[in-house]
C-alpha cells in the first residue's frame, strides 16, 4: 500500500514577486510560476510517481498551478477537490501591501510580529493558528482518510495552509514551524505510516 501524500505550493504568484501581501486576494502566476508548475508536474513523472485524486484552494494561483502538473503527468482525468480550508492564511488588511510600506505604516517591530508570530493576526485577518484551526481538520477529515485507505493523493495550496499541515507531519511545535520554509513548486513527498505518521519522506532532487 503506497499511502502517498505529496504537498505543492503554488508557483510563483505576480503578488509574490512584487513583495505583496496576498492572502484570499486571487493572483496569477507569474511566467517563473508556470514554469515551477511545470518542472514540478516533470519532476513527479520522472520519479514514477502518479495519483489517484487531488486537492487544492478556492484561489486561482493553486488551481492553475495544480492543472499544469496534472498535465505534465498525463493525470487530467483524476478527481479534484476545491476547497478553501485549504486557502491562503488571510492577511486582513495588509492584503495588497508593500511589505516595506506595511513596515513604514506599522513599525519594523509590529509587522515581523504579524509575520512571524504564531498566535498574533493582523487587523482584520489571521494567525497561523487561525490557519491550522480551518485547515489541519479538513486534512484530518477529507485527506488523511484517503491516504491511509491506500490512495496516492496531491495537494496543491499555499505556504501557510500547507505549513499547517506539516507542523503535524514533521512534528514542529509553535515555534519551529514559523522557521520551516514552502517553496513554490517543489513537491514534498510523504509515505505515511499505518498510523498516521511519515515513515519517508523522498528527495526528488535525490
């Protein structure tokens, strides 16, 4: 039995590259983003591996990039699951800001703690906490069954949502996990256990 779990962050958005905050805000990917989904869906057929059904967002960025990685492994007609558990941590009313200019407005201090912090959300959005809270019980409830029944899954969401549900896979706790970076369009890949935990993680770049 596979029970195969492989994680996406989306591609490089046009927020990403332009140093705004994103958030819920429906971005496209940028010509690095399309192609990062592209050597992701690459990298994924050159190991072997294939999928039974995949999950994504409610936003553009991680549908367009799960679409083309789907195409790149000839996967087209699995099922896909839209669901915005698994969206964006949301930025409140920094979306759409300048990191630089939220710095200016707010104080070098008070955006690191917005940043960075677990439990502190911006005015208006949310805490990484408040991110673990919507997406970690969809992931128990929707995804985690379909992996330990044997079913080869991909997931295609963002930095936050994602972070939230590798702070339970790889063990962080509420401070650890705020240093563990996403990368756009790189696969992370998961065998899990019967009970639930990663028995192995595989290096793509291996």
């Amino acid at each position: 039995m596979d029970r195969l779990l492989v994680l996406v962050r989306h591609g490089q958005s046009e927020w990403n590259l332009k140093n705004l905050f994103t958030g819920w805000k429906d971005v496209g990917l940028t010509e690095q983003g399309l192609a990062e989904a592209h050597a992701a869906g690459q990298s994924l057929k050159n190991a072997g591996i294939s999928f039974d059904v995949a999950f994504t967002s409610d936003l553009t960025r991680a549908q367009h990039t799960l679409d083309i990685m789907l195409g790149e492994m000839d996967l087209k007609s699995i099922p896909i699951i839209r669901d915005q558990a698994l969206n964006e941590r949301d930025y409140g009313d920094l979306t759409g800001l300048n990191k630089d200019d939220a710095r200016k407005k707010w104080g070098e201090d008070q955006v690191h703690i917005w940043r960075r912090s677990y439990d502190v959300p911006p005015p208006g959005g949310e805490s990484l906490k408040d991110t673990v809270a919507r997406t970690l019980p969809y992931y128990v409830s929707e995804i985690l069954p379909r992996v330990l029944r044997g079913e080869r899954v991909l997931v295609a969401a963002h930095g936050n949502s994602l972070r939230s549900i590798v702070m339970v896979l790889e063990r962080h706790n509420r401070e650890t996990i705020l240093k563990r970076e996403i990368a756009t369009g790189a696969p992370i890949v998961y065998r899990l256990a019967a009970d639930s935990t990663v028995a192995e993680t595989l290096d793509l770049a291996a």
